[in-house]
C-alpha cells in the first residue's frame, strides 16, 4: 500500500463514519482491520525514519525532509487511530 492509498482509505473510512449511515458488523471488522494494519504500517515507516536520524551522516536538508516526513506519518496514524476509536465504540 502506498502513501496515496493509505490517505484514500483514510478518507474512506472516515466518510462512511461521518455520513451515519449503518455499517454492518462485517463491514465494521474489515475496516478494523485495514486501520490497525495502517496504523501499524505507519508506526513501521516512522521506526524506519527514526533509524535514518540517528545516521550522523545525513545532512540537513535531509534531515528536514525524514522529519517532515515523519511527522505525515504521525499525523496519518492519529487520524487512522481516531478511525479506530470510533468503529470499536460502534460495536460496543
């Protein structure tokens, strides 16, 4: 899954949570598990970038872009982890 999947899944399922309509207990297990797979496929990337940091050979610039970079991760995770919050709290 790529970048641009993962923020056109996120969007997904965001949309089908905001839009109220009902999601089957099927539908609400196989949207948990693509999110705690996203969630951990971000935390995968920002372990990776943390790893590149510590390297004493990057350079600045690059160093600005592993941050930047880590902090979509990051972002794109909270966001999947709220996602996660709201269809445990459905089953509940």
């Amino acid at each position: 899954m790529g970048i641009r999947d993962f923020i056109r899944y996120l969007e997904e399922h965001r949309e089908r949570l905001r839009s109220g309509e009902s999601i089957s207990a099927e539908e609400r297990s196989e949207m948990l598990k693509q999110a705690e797979m996203m969630v951990g496929m971000a935390e995968a990337a920002i372990k990776e970038l943390d790893s590149v940091l510590k390297n004493r050979r990057i350079n600045l610039p690059e160093e600005h872009a592993v941050r930047f970079a880590q902090d979509v991760f990051r972002h794109l995770r909270d966001e999947e982890e709220r996602v996660k919050e709201r269809l445990r709290a459905l089953s509940s």
